[in-house]
C-alpha cells in the first residue's frame, strides 16, 4: 500500500506547480491564434475519418456560489436564460460541424459545469439529440455528467438513462457541517445517499464521487468521517482532488478565511486519510488523485499502461482530439488548443454571427509534442522508456539539463533513473508533478512572471 513521503519531503517540494492537464499549459497559449487556426484544425482532423474523438459541453449555471469553486459559473435559476445557453451551444457545434467535414465517432461524451442538472429534463434531452444528430455517438460510448444532489431530481436522471448517459459523478467534497458552512455548500449525506440510490436504480453503470482535500476547517479527523460516509454509498470510483486557493484567479475564494485552509504537508496528511481508507476498503489509487475498484476500467487502463489524461482528467480512452462547446471550452484537435471566450457575452455574439468563438489558443510545435509525451508518460504511468521516446542515447543527449535536474529527486527516493528509462516511485507518485515540471520547456520564463500563476504541489 502506498505510503506519504517523509513531512520535510513534502516541504521542500511544495512549490506552485502545473497539474499537466494539458501541455504546453494555458498561461502559455496566445490570443494570436484565433478562429481561423482553429478551423485549420477541425478541417485537419477531418482527415482521420472514422478515428473516435471525444466530446465536452460546458454547462456554467449554479443556483449558488459555492466559495472554494475553481471553475467558471454563472449563477441563475432562470430557465428562460438556460434555454437560451443550450440553443447558443448547439449553434456552435452546427459551425464545428460544417469544418469537420468527415465523420468522426464520438466515444467519450462529457457534460461539465457548473451544474449540468441545472437543465430540466426536456432541455437535456434537447442539447443531447441536437449534439448527437450532429456528432453520432460510438456503440459503447462513454456517456457522463456531472451533478449537484442539491439540485438534481429522479425525472432528470431518468430522461438521462432514457437518452444514454450511462456514467454520473457527484460532488461531495466533505460531509463535515463546519467545513460546508465554511465553503458554503449545504448537502446532507441523506440528500447524497438518495441521488445515489435513484442512479442505480435507473442503471447508470459508473458512479464517482468527488471529495476535496485542503478545504478550511478541515481536519484529519473530521476527513476520515466523511470518507467513511462515502464509502457506504459504495461508488465504484473516487476522486481526491486537491483544493486549488487560488484567490488572485478566484476573487469570491478571498471570502474563505485564510488561517482556515490547510497548507503543505498538512494538507497533504488529508490526502494520507483518504489514501489509508480507500486502499483498506479494496479502492486502488490510479494516478495524481483517483480511485476505484480492482475490477474497474481505469484501473486496468492504469496496469496496461494506457491510462491517458486530458482535459476531464484522467479517462481510459486515448483520444487526442477533443472537441468542446460553451463559454470558457478548450477543444484540443489536431495537435493544436482552442479555448472560447470566457464571457457569455462575447461567445454568443461569435455564435450568433457565425464565428466559432475562439478567444486563444496554441499550436503544438514538434518539441512541444515531445515533451508533451514525456510528460503524458510520467503523469499517467509513472514511468517513460527511453525506447519509446527515440532510444536511452536520443533521449539523454536531447534532455541532459532535464534529466540532471532529476538528480536530487532521485537522491530523496521519488524517481530512479536506469538504463530503460524513469520510474517514478512509490512516494514520487505524491509529487508526480514535480516529476514532470524539468521536462516544462515554458516554466521558466512563467515562473520569472510577476505574480503566481500555478496552485502548489502540495
């Protein structure tokens, strides 16, 4: 079972850090690429006809602001103003469409939030067959959305299972009423507990849920409750993602009273809960902050070596391009990212005159995906070959300053460096980011930049 790294370990890594969702990372793309770049690139996906891609909508709506969200939200319960959204979204896959001009099957269909079940269900089901007549989904897709127990009802999961959503994660985050109260996000365990039930029983196939470490107030303790709550609803994964305070990103987090949030290797302890209770009850831990039963296809993607991380995090299904719809969406097609205006404002009027709504972007460049796919390796497998980057003489010529700066991690027992490549530890898995960041070409010159940029390492 895996085990935390020693307390001045942790400390002396703690620095801010990318999560390498994508690479080369967003503060690096330039608004210098624009719609016409992002047309190039459907127009050059199309040349893989029948080769699956994956899919996400972003749905910003939330009946409330919850104070530690990272994400990009608008706060409405207005129907109306919803339903309008959805027309808007599937007026900018109409324009993808036109440019991807040959079919590619989807396999992974994704909605994210904000709050997708802040849809009724007739709006679900409209966004959902509008997007699939446009972009037919593969046999045996994974089809999923995020959902608020707060806010979702049994109709609304029903009408889902109808269309074909057969995978569901839920936000937890802690069950503790001192740290809800602190975050300002109010769900029972009750509340959970029946959502949970009512997906089972219309047969969604996969349910996570998410917990968060590193919120205010809590404790160790407290922690190790509300993980023992989770596991009565016996989800067959779990995410443990760790609390990015990021108040100079996120100016609603500067209402959370900063004494209150756990820093470095204490913050880091909360992870050794879940990590201690997870594995005790059979979970296996797959990656930088995901868990799941043995018998799961996320854990056999992680034995086989084909786990694969992007934009949803880590999924079971190697899809380069991506392609996603709404305010603030990043679509990754053909070697290059696209990210949409982050204002309502500006997006739907692109959609609505007829623009695909590209605010910035970036081109992969040759190195850029090399390096990408040494870092892919270390995040997704812990380990990269040498063989596989161009043979072990290629490789430490073409990245001696990189594989220097391993050094000390090796020293300190996170990776080892041998004949066939780099093998990141047991304890190396808890700073996997650190692992990745020498192979960073732009970490640099960001890292020279005034003000942060990064959440920390630990």
């Amino acid at each position: 079972m895996l085990g935390l790294p020693p307390r001045d370990l942790l400390t002396r890594y703690d620095q801010p850090g990318p999560r390498y969702t994508s690479y080369p990372t967003a503060p690096v793309w330039t608004d210098a690429f624009g719609e016409d770049d992002h047309r190039a690139s459907l127009r050059r996906a199309s040349l893989q006809a029948g080769v699956g891609m994956a899919q996400y909508v972003h749905l910003p709506f939330c009946k409330s602001l919850c104070w530690y969200c990272g994400c990009s939200v608008l706060i409405t319960n207005d129907q109306k103003r919803i339903a309008t959204y959805v027309q808007d979204v599937l007026a900018e896959a109409a324009l993808a469409r036109r440019e991807l001009t040959a079919p590619r099957p989807v396999v992974q269909h994704h909605w994210g939030g904000g709050t997708p079940t802040m849809l009724s269900p007739d709006l679900m089901e409209e966004l959902f067959v509008g997007l699939t007549d446009l972009f037919p989904v593969a046999p045996g897709a994974e089809i999923s959305l995020e959902a608020d127990p707060r806010v979702t009802t049994p109709e609304q999961l029903q009408r889902l299972g109808a269309l074909g959503f057969n995978r569901l994660s839920m936000g937890v985050q802690d069950f503790d009423p001192v740290v809800q109260e602190a975050i300002q996000r109010i769900q029972s365990f009750e509340m959970t507990r029946d959502l949970v039930s009512a997906a089972r029983d219309v047969g969604f196939s996969s349910i996570n849920l998410d917990l968060v470490y590193g919120l205010p107030q809590q404790n160790e303790a407290s922690f190790r409750e509300s993980i023992h709550q989770v596991l009565e609803l016996q989800p067959d994964r779990l995410a443990c993602y760790g609390y990015a305070h990021v108040p100079w990103l996120k100016k609603h987090q500067r209402l959370i009273d900063e004494a209150s949030v756990p820093r470095g290797a204490d913050k880091l302890a909360l992870y050794a809960v879940a990590l201690d209770v997870l594995q005790e009850a059979g979970y296996v831990a797959v990656g930088l902050d995901h868990f799941a039963r043995p018998t799961d296809e996320l854990v056999l993607a992680d034995r086989q070596g084909t786990l694969h991380r992007n934009f949803m995090g880590y999924t079971t299904l190697d899809c380069d391009d991506m392609l996603s719809f709404g305010i603030t969406a990043i679509s990754e097609v053909a070697g290059a990212f696209s990210m949409n205006h982050k204002k309502l404002g500006p997006w739907r009027e692109a959609v609505r005159s007829g623009h695909l709504p590209v605010a910035r972007g970036l081109r992969r460049s040759d190195d850029d995906e090399a390096r990408r796919a040494v870092i892919l390796d270390i995040m997704c497998r812990f380990e990269l070959a040498f063989d596989e980057h161009g043979g072990r003489t290629a490789f430490l010529s073409r990245y001696a300053d990189e594989v220097a700066a391993l050094g000390g991690m090796a020293e300190d027992g996170l990776v080892v460096v041998d004949a066939d490549g780099i093998h990141v530890t047991d304890q190396g898995r808890f700073l996997v980011r650190n692992v990745a960041m020498p192979f960073d070409a732009y970490l640099k010159a960001q890292r020279a930049r005034k003000g942060p940029l990064f959440s920390r390492t630990v």
